[in-house]
C-alpha cells in the first residue's frame, strides 16, 4: 500500500498534470489513477498534440511518453522547456540506452520511470515534482509579499547587482522619478544619478559615470550621507539620509532613501538663524569672524588681494537719543538694505555690533576697495533715512598682509575707521 505524505498530497489536489501516451489502454488505466490525486488533468495523444495543450493550458507538470507518433516526448519536452524551462517533466520509458539519457539530460529532464508503469513508483514520482514546486511557489510567495512591502515602503529602495546596476527599485521611488517600472526607465537610459543635485553638501555631477552615487555611499559607509533629489514630475528637490547594506554572499547591495527634508528645512534654518543678525537680515559677527579665517587662508595660499571695509554711523546715539529706539533700528535695517543692493555677490556683508558693519571683499585690492568704500560713503549720505535729517557714514579700509591674521587685518581696519572719524567724518580712510 503507497504511503502518501498528507501535506504534498494535499497540494497535490492543487496541481495541474499534462499527461501525454499514445496506448490508449495504458493512457486511459493512468489517468483513472492520476485523476483522483491532481487538482486538474489534461490529456494528450501525442507529442504535438501535447505541446499544443501545454500551450493552451500551462499545466504544472507534465507526465509523458517518449516513442509517440508525429512528435516523440523528448521534442515535445524540448519545445516545453524552451517555453518554460521550470516545469517539471516526468518521462515514462522503456529505453535504457545511454544517448537517450543523455539527450533527456540535455533537455533538461526531470525525472523519469520505466515501463511498465508501476502507479506506486509513479505516485512518489509525481510527489517529489509536487514538492519542489510548493517549495518554489512558497519561495515566489515570499519574494511577492516582500516585493509588496518595498513597494509601498515609503522610504526609497533600490536593489544593485554585482556589476551596481539596478536589479529592482520599488514603486515609491519609481514614481518619484516619474516612470511605472524599472524596465521603462532602463529604456530610456535614465539613471537614479541623473535626478541627484547634491550629495553632503557638495553639487553633484555624475557626468558620463553611471551609479557614481552608489560608489560614493560604500566608499565611505561609516558616515551619513544626505542626497538631494529632483522629482522631474514636480519638480521639488527633497533630502534623503542614504543608506547601504551589502550582502557579499549574493553579491548585492540594498540602499534605503529616508526622506528628511523637513528636518534639513529646519536643520537649515536654525543655522541660518544663528549665523544671521536677527534684526538686519545680514551676517552676524559669529559668521564674518567665520568666513575672514577662511578668507585669510584662502588669500595666503593663493596670493590673492583680499580687503576689508569697516564703517559706522556717524552720530548714531543722536539717531537713538532724539528720534528713539524704534526709529534708530529703522535706520540700521534701511542702511543694511542700501548697502546689500551696492556690493557685490561674493562680498561678506556683516553687523559688527551696534551701528559698526564689515564687508569683506576678496579678490579685489585696496584702492578698488577704496572706490568701492567712497561709492557706499556717497550713496549712503544720498538716502532719505526715518529721520529728520541725512545719515553719513565713515568709512576704513584695509587690505591684507602677508603677516596678517584675522584679528590683526581686522584691527588695522578698526584703526582706518578710527582715523576716519577723528578726521571729520563722512570720509574714507585707507590704511
């Protein structure tokens, strides 16, 4: 008596069989016995007649002769396969020969058992196939539910083979880029690279590299990586903390895009606030005193002018005094205003403290420095200002030296504006 595993019998009834026999005593005696067991069986007569119902039906198993009329079972195996080379194929024989088997071998297949048919040893036959397709439909099951989950995973994911091109990228990022599948943004050439902006900071430029994003993330896979991406739908740029997983056994890398932009937003803006004079909307002096190291160094290196231009109001605590407070930080923001609309781009414009402004102007020397600082002196003193009478300024410039730091480029400016206001004010003085 055949003993049946209860749970490849059970799936058994969920399989389909294509069993193809020319004897019509033998075809008629298995599929008595076959039928009690599958879930669904189709017959055939012959290898054509096979190949066409398999075609027609995909059946989950094939169960075939070998010496048949019009087409034998190894063509129609062969054909089979080339259509779907995961189905299994059972082949009922009673050849013996070596080049048969190996021609089945070349075929790819599965299985076979001798005539005359034993239906026990048929059964556990039919049983392994049943097995091992469970096991790949639980294993597709599995890989579905964790696709599904990728994809509505709202961060991004992509997925790059050994060679870091991308093998699978979920439907979240897809839609950011604007395509409905991976094989439609492959034939346009398109590359997760050219929707980056900037990476750590830096503008991003992948030029004629493709995935360079990705090398740049595991080159350096101990620090956090912020991405700036541009949606060619929306055109909205977003930042995303990118990271990466290998997995050296597959020879896979899984990168996860987490959107952070509200907190880059606030990130931003906390330090725009920090480094910003709370009631002119310029530089404070905690980022002048910042960006004249940098500048000092930069000049220093590279043997490039670089001056300073210190100025304030001339009878400022008068403003505050006659008119008040109120009026006198009217007045500070008016002259902010005025002056960011005279300088240039690249020029550093900062409050000091109280009514003292810098501008740092690199790449220029002292006497354009000086043209620069009478131009401000002029239009300053042409400006209608909140108060009852015209505003003047007096101004310092100064230029660096090879033996100057900060603090000491920063008090030879401080000592021109000194020798400007002693000397009349509303003047320039160069030092």
């Amino acid at each position: 008596m055949t003993h049946e595993p209860s749970r490849e019998a059970s799936f058994l009834k969920t399989v389909s069989v294509l069993y193809v026999e020319d004897n019509p005593d033998i075809r008629n005696q298995l599929a008595q016995f076959l039928r009690r067991r599958v879930g669904a069986l189709y017959l055939a007569e012959n290898g054509q007649e096979g190949l066409e119902v398999f075609l027609a039906r995909q059946p989950d198993i094939v169960v075939t002769d070998v010496l048949m009329p019009v087409m034998d079972g190894l063509k129609m195996a062969e054909g089979i396969k080339a259509h779907n080379e995961d189905t299994p194929i059972i082949v009922t024989t009673a050849f013996n020969e070596q080049d048969y088997f190996l021609r089945a071998i070349d075929i790819g297949v599965d299985k076979y058992v001798l005539k005359p048919v034993d239906t026990g040893q048929l059964l556990k036959v039919v049983l392994k196939s049943a097995h091992a397709l469970r096991q790949q439909r639980e294993l597709e099951s599995r890989n579905a539910f964790i696709r599904y989950i990728l994809d509505v995973n709202p961060n991004f994911v992509v997925i790059l083979d050994r060679e870091r091109k991308p093998e699978y990228i979920n439907r979240t990022f897809l839609a950011f880029l604007g395509f409905d599948s991976l094989e439609t943004m492959q034939q346009t050439q398109a590359c997760v690279d050219d929707f980056i902006t900037r990476v750590d900071g830096t503008p991003f430029s992948a030029g004629g590299d493709r995935q360079l994003w990705s090398a740049h993330v595991t080159a350096h896979p101990d620090q956090e990586h912020v991405f700036y991406l541009k949606s060619p739908r929306s055109g909205d740029t977003r930042a995303y903390v990118v990271n990466c997983i290998h997995f050296p056994e597959l020879d896979k890398y899984i990168f996860s895009f987490a959107d952070v932009t509200r907190m880059e937003w606030e990130k931003a803006a906390l330090e725009r606030q920090a480094l910003t004079d709370s009631l002119t909307g310029i530089h404070n002096r905690e980022k002048f005193d910042e960006t004249l190291a940098q500048e000092v160094e930069r000049a220093r290196r590279y043997g490039t002018p670089l001056s300073l231009i210190m100025f304030d109001i001339d009878h400022f605590k008068q403003v505050n005094d006659v008119h008040g407070h109120q009026v006198g930080d009217m007045v500070l923001i008016n002259l902010a205003q005025a002056v960011s609309a005279h300088i240039r781009e690249n020029d550093i414009f900062a409050r000091w403290g109280g009514e003292e402004f810098m501008i740092l102007a690199p790449g220029i020397p002292k006497d354009s420095a000086a043209q620069l600082a009478e131009k401000l002196r002029d239009m300053v003193a042409k400006t209608d200002f909140p108060v009852s009478r015209r505003i003047t300024i007096s101004l310092g410039v100064a230029q660096f030296q090879d033996e100057d730091t900060p603090r000491s480029l920063a008090k030879r400016v401080d000592d021109a504006l000194y020798k400007a206001k002693h000397g009349g004010r509303n003047r320039v003085e160069t030092i």
